[in-house]
C-alpha cells in the first residue's frame, strides 16, 4: 500500500473557528482514508476549544514532530508550546504569534519536504504582524519563502466550476491604478494560464480579463487603463496562443453569467473579483496560491468572529481546499512525469529551422 499524501494544516487564529472547523471536519473519520493529516497546532489551545464547543467526538494524537505521525490517526504537532490565553472572537497579539509559530513550523516541514502540501486556516492579518511577520497575508509571506528568481505567486479563489484570479491583491483601493503595468498583467496572464493548464488539468485554458474602470473606461471617456495597459496586454498574449478575452465590464460579465463561458478569469483587484466570487461561492470557495513550486490553500473565509465558540461555522469550505491541494498535488505530478522524457522533434519547422541551417553553413 503506498504511503498517504500527508497535508499540513495551521491551526490559524485560535480566537477565530480555526478549531471548530477541525472537530467538524474530522468528526468524519473516512477522510483519514484518503491522507495522513498533520495539524500544526497547541493541545492545550485545542483542549480549550473542546470544552468550550463541547465536542469530545474527535480524538488527537499528539506528537512532537512530522515523523511520530500516524496514517489513520488525527496528527496533532504540538508546536505552539507556551500557554496562549483564547479570548474567543476577539483580536489579539498572542493569538498572532500563536498563529505565526503554526505557520514557520509548518513551512519549514514543507521545505524539507516532511508533508506534501500546505492548508492554512484563517489567521487575523493585522495580529500576526511582528518583526519576523511583515507581510500582508499567506500569499506574500509564501511568495518571499518559496518563490524561485522571477518567480511570482497569484492568488486564486477557486470551486470546480469557478476560478478567479488577482493581478493587485492585499493593498489600498487608491493605490491599484497606479500598480497596474502591461509588465505586471502579462506576467499574471501567463502564469494563470500554465497554472490552469499543470494544476487543473485543462489543456486550452479559456482565460477573461475584467477592465479596471466602469463600463470597461467606455472607450477612455471613463479611464484609460483599458485602452493603453489591458487591452494591449491582451493581444499580445492571444499572439502567443494564449486563449484570453476582454477586457470585460465587471458588472455585467457577472450578471449576464458569461463567466460560466471562461476557465478563469482574471480582475484587477481584490474585490473586483472576490465580491461576485463569495456571493456565488462562499461556502465551497478555496484561496490557492499558484505560481510557486509547493502547493497551498486555503477555505475562502475569514477568522469569522462574529460566531467563533457558537458552534456555528462551516467546515465545507475547508475541507474543499482540502481536497483540491491533493488534487493539485497529483495533477501536478502526473502532468510533470508525462512531460519528463519528451520525444526530440520529428517535424521541420520551416523558417527557424531554414534560419538554424543557414548560420550552420555560414559557421
């Protein structure tokens, strides 16, 4: 029998429902068929979460390090070792660090290859801020520990049926027209597409491109973004038999339905894309960060708050990004072992061939 893949999981803020989602989830034993589970977490912060839910249904085994792990058993890395005080719902600097420690030690499994892939559940972007911690979210701390030169992660909200991607992530609404540059959409573009195409398995990705300004900048009486950056980028991609369109009127792209005709589709900035995306998809949505040699995701939603300790939250959203990292990992795998060996070229390329010949001869 081969060996599980193994799925990393940060517990995330420990005054959020991070905690509650792992009881709902593993509450369902069969998913432990499926991979070997290692959540990067405290006992004591789970214990806690225990009486306070009143869920004595899912029973952790607690180790110390990736290789104590058990297939078949609900792994739980004892890594946030001091006693963080849970106030539940509320912000705090120790449940940051709380969920800065999970994070670094599951990151740092991931790089020497101990787990397999990556699945963070919510952290409070502004508790985690610290001197080792200067970064907007996942995707950028991600982006700094993983990507290789040249590299660029892209942030995907993702279902089966529904893909939307992000050129401007996590900054200020002023700032996202002057982010913009035919450079930078080009490069999201691309790796939008080779993402869909390795981790997704589709093999003519059809890709829309949204406009940054109302109506598309109605021909530059509204912004000019789409005539003298987007629009350009767009041709030049469809030169380089890339399956793009737009760039589209956010506003009715969504409302006609014509994102159920695209693969994926690419916004200018954060909730440009992500309103329509979690009006249609918030329980089953997944954030995966593409573009970078590991894999993570990541449920769609936030530390939640306003119900954490109330026993009402939604574990379907995370264990979809469950689900779709170990999907991803094996797309990945299959799509890299069939393009390992390539057959050499059997056709004649007229034209750069001709052109190879000729400085052959002139050699």
């Amino acid at each position: 029998m081969s060996e599980l893949i193994k799925v990393g999981i940060t517990h995330g803020d420990v005054n959020g429902v991070g905690y509650e989602i792992l009881f709902k989830t593993f509450s369902d034993i069969r998913l432990l068929e499926l991979f070997n589970p290692i959540i990067y977490g405290s006992s004591k912060s789970a214990s806690y979460h225990r009486k306070v839910l009143n869920n004595n249904t899912v029973n952790f085994n607690i180790i110390n390090s990736v290789e104590e792990s058990r297939e078949g058993k609900i792994n739980l890395l004892n890594c946030v070792k001091d006693e963080t005080r849970i106030d539940i719902g509320k912000p705090s600097a120790e449940a940051g660090e709380s969920s800065y420690i999970a994070l670094e030690c599951a990151v740092k499994d991931l790089q020497e290859k101990k787990i397999d892939v990556l699945v963070t559940l919510p952290i409070n972007k502004d508790s985690i801020q610290s001197e080792q911690f200067n970064f907007p979210g996942h995707t950028e701390y991600l982006e700094e520990r993983f990507a290789a030169e040249g590299e660029k992660a892209l942030m995907i909200m993702a279902t089966q049926n529904m893909r939307v991607a992000l050129v401007t992530t996590h900054i200020p609404l002023k700032d996202v027209s002057a982010s913009l540059s035919k450079e930078l959409i080009a490069e999201k573009i691309r790796t939008l597409n080779n993402t869909l195409k390795r981790d997704f398995c589709i093999d003519a990705p059809r890709i829309a491109v949204l406009g940054l300004n109302p109506h598309a900048g109605e021909n530059g009486m509204l912004g000019n973004e789409e005539n003298e950056i987007i629009a350009p980028v767009i041709r030049e991609a469809q030169e380089e038999w890339i399956l793009c369109a737009g760039p589209y009127p956010p506003d009715g792209f969504f409302g006609s339905g014509r994102f159920k005709e695209f693969d994926a589709i690419l916004a200018m900035y954060h909730d440009q894309g992500l309103i329509p995306f979690k009006t249609m998809a918030m329980d089953m949505g997944v954030n995966y960060t593409a573009g970078l040699p590991i894999v993570r995701t990541s449920p769609d939603h936030g530390t939640a708050y306003d119900i954490a300790g109330k026993n009402e939250a939604s574990d379907e959203s995370f264990r979809q990004a469950i689900y779709m990292a170990i999907d991803i990992y094996r797309n990945r795998h299959n799509y890299d072992e069939a393009r390992k060996n390539p057959l050499k070229k059997l056709f004649y390329d007229r034209g750069r061939d001709d052109e190879k010949l000729d400085l052959m001869k002139e050699e």
